[in-house]
C-alpha cells in the first residue's frame, strides 16, 4: 500500500531566510559530535546534527531546489517524514553544538523550528509527548494538577509573601510539582534580602517551554502570553525571577514576539537577585559547612537563546558561603555538560537520560568535589529525583545507583547556610 504523502507546507515552511542559508553551511565537519550528549551515549551519528541538518536540507532541495525544479517538486512522504521525527526528537536541545559550530550555526533555534515543521504536519509529535499537551489542555499546566495546589507543597508558612511587589518570584511548574526543595530555597533567599510577590495561583500557568520545545507545538503561546503578562502586571511586578532556566529562556526569546514588543517586566533568575542582595549586603550567611562544591552550569543558562549567559551570579553566591570550596569541573560554562533532563527526553529515551546524568555525576567527582549543585529544576529532577522516567531497565537501575557525589539545588544548598 502506497504511503500518504504530506503536504508540502507542513514541512519547510516555518524557516527564515537565515535558517535557510545555514542549512547549505553546514559543512558535516564533526566538530558537533565531540560536544554532543547524545553522541557520548549512544555513539551514533545516525542521530547526530550534521545528519539532521543533512536529511532536512534534502526535503529543502526535492520540494523548492534546483533538484525540485529539474524533475518536478517532491511531496515528502510520511515514512521519510517519521524517520527524520525520530532522529530530530532524539536531542535534548542543550546547543552545545551550536556553541562549537565551525560555521556559526544557531542550531539550538534551528531545532526548535524543526520540531515545529514536524508537530504540524501529519506525523505531528510523538506519542509520548501528547500527554503534556493534554495535561496543558486540562490544567495550564504539563502536570495533571490543579494549578490552586501549587504553593501547598513549597511555600512555608514562616515566609511572608506581599500582595505586590516590584521582585516577583515564579516556581514555574518544575518547583511547583517537581524540585519543591528549590522553590523553597528560593522564597527564603528571597525573603532574607526583601519583599517579594507570588502570582495569584491559578494564573500561574506553565510558561510554555515544556510544550513548546519538547512537542514543538506553538499554538499556545498567545493565549499563554496574554494570560501571564496579565498576572504579572497585576502584581505590580518588574523584575519576574525564576528557578528554572528554560521559563527565562522563553521569556526573553519568544515572549515579545507574541506580545508583540517589548515585555512590561524583565524576566531574570533568582540566583542574579541573591548575588545583587549579596552585594548589597542585605543577604548575611552565617553557618559554614566545610566542603567543596562544583556547580553545574545548565544548558538554557550557558547557551541561552537570546542575551547573554548567566554564569557569575551562582559562582558568587557559593563563594559568598562561609567554608565552602568551589571547584570547577572539566566542561564548565559555556560547554557545560548536559544532564539529559529536557526535551522531552525523559519520557522519550529515558536510558539516554540515565547515561547523560550520571556522566555528570562522575564529571563532579573527577573534580574533587563532595557534592555538585545546579539552578535548574529539571536538572535537579535528573540528578536527584528519579521518579517518573518511563519505566525502562536503565531507570530501575539508576533508581537505585549510589551517586559519586552528592545533589543539591543551589538555592537550597545556600538558604540552608543563612
């Protein structure tokens, strides 16, 4: 029986004219696959960037090139289109390539438009990642719970929150549901250096990176956009911090466009607030413990998509704690290692999850370090939590591996010294 063939615009059509011309850059020197996670752990370049990039740019040609042109302009079919979908979506969007690319290629962008093309024509995402957009559907959010819980699991009862405040403070739905320990860390860091506000519970909705990145469906963003400039406003918030990377990482990238200017408040992490109170000398830590610390840069934070890293403000704060050690691991800031945690890679390949975190770990010890802190709530779960990965033998496992070194949330580590 002959494959149904996919309509020509469900495929190229999402790309710039920038995205266009990095396609035909890419030169498949390798350089990409020494930095890749994915390569480290399944060491197959079937899967790896430059064949991406390659098996797309053949859609490109056959449908508008001068191959296209010569013999008439091809319709992709839906084998080749699922094909393509499985190597596409086994990345975890870390842009380290990007950051080693020979030719300058923002591949990091350059996959979330992929991911688009492929969510939207009629192979659509995969199948595991449709339960996140349905939860979104239910709850606003990509876990099946009612956004008026949110602040139960976190938020003590000893921590004063105002009913407005120019810092306002979002967990996001990872430290909601997931790294409570870091939400928490982070209302106490918060508190100590000032006042601060939460959104009204129900209008904090997930941000939408989760569903937008991981299942690449970008038809919520204008009612998510709407929804949560709304919230913040009403907050009387202007400076919006966060724990988790990748809610910054939208934010700043693809807010605006759907706002369509410049947001009315600026989106920053909690650790770049706590490394200001330090300066300020309004945050005063008083316990010491007498160890050496490496931190993990996260990926959204060490290759962001738009704007600069932010790599200093958790190194100050370590640094500011009384008998703390800081070391720094091999692959540090701007090539940090990835710990395999986004991208819909937990319910996608929870065996490359498992491989990406505990190379991590053992990065951290070969460091010298006694325990290995990250400001990033899915690194956090990666290293650290270990409960909902798609049952597979490698997660048993890792349910149970004795780590090299111990996990930490940065703000909880250092909240614990005030």
């Amino acid at each position: 029986m002959r494959k149904e063939a996919v309509k020509k615009k469900d495929v190229t059509e999402n790309l710039t004219k920038q995205q266009l011309i990095e396609l035909d850059a890419c030169v498949s020197c390798g350089e990409c696959l020494k930095w890749c996670p994915i390569q480290d752990a399944t060491g197959d370049p079937s899967c790896s960037p430059p064949e991406r990039i390659k098996a797309y740019r053949e859609f490109v040609e056959e449908e508008h090139g001068l191959k296209g042109k010569l013999f008439g302009s091809k319709e992709i079919s839906e084998e080749r289109l699922k094909n393509f979908r499985d190597i596409l979506y086994k990345c975890v969007l870390c842009g380290n390539c990007g950051e080693v690319c020979e030719v300058g290629i923002d591949t990091k962008k350059l996959w979330w438009t992929l991911r688009k093309s492929v969510c939207e024509s009629k192979v659509g995402m995969p199948e595991p990642l449709k339960g996140v957009l349905a939860n979104y559907q239910k709850t606003r959010s990509p876990f099946p719970k009612p956004l008026t819980h949110r602040y139960k699991f976190w938020l003590p009862e000893d921590i004063k929150v105002a009913d407005k405040a120019e810092i306002g403070f979002y967990e996001g739905c990872g430290g909601a549901w997931d790294a409570q320990p870091s939400a928490e860390g982070a209302a106490r860091l918060l508190s100590a250096g000032g006042p601060f506000t939460l959104l009204d519970p129900e209008e904090a909705w997930c941000c939408g990176w989760p569903i937008v990145a991981g299942s690449g469906d970008w038809s919520i963003m204008p009612e998510l956009v709407k929804n949560f400039v709304a919230a913040v406003q009403k907050k009387g918030i202007k400076r919006l911090a966060m724990i988790c990377p990748m809610c910054r990482d939208i934010f700043k990238w693809l807010y605006p466009e759907f706002y369509g200017g410049k947001l009315p408040f600026e989106p920053v992490m909690v650790s770049e607030v706590i490394a200001e109170y330090i300066d300020a000398g309004r945050i005063k830590f008083t316990k010491i413990l007498r160890e050496t610390v490496t931190n993990h840069d996260p990926c959204a934070l060490a290759r962001p998509l738009v704007g600069p890293p932010v790599l200093d403000a958790p190194r100050k704060i370590l640094n500011a704690l009384p008998g703390v050690k800081v070391v720094e691991m091999e692959r540090s800031r701007e090539l940090t290692r990835c710990c395999g945690g986004s991208a819909g890679q937990r319910p996608l390949n929870p065996d490359l999850v498992v491989k990406m975190a505990k190379e991590l770990m053992y990065e951290a010890k070969r460091a010298g370090a006694d325990t290995i802190v990250t400001s990033c709530t899915a690194c956090y779960v990666s290293l650290v939590g270990r409960t909902h990965m798609t049952p597979h033998p490698a997660v048993d496992d890792y349910k149970h591996f004795e780590e090299p070194v111990k996990m930490n949330d940065l703000l909880q580590y250092a909240a614990a010294l005030l």
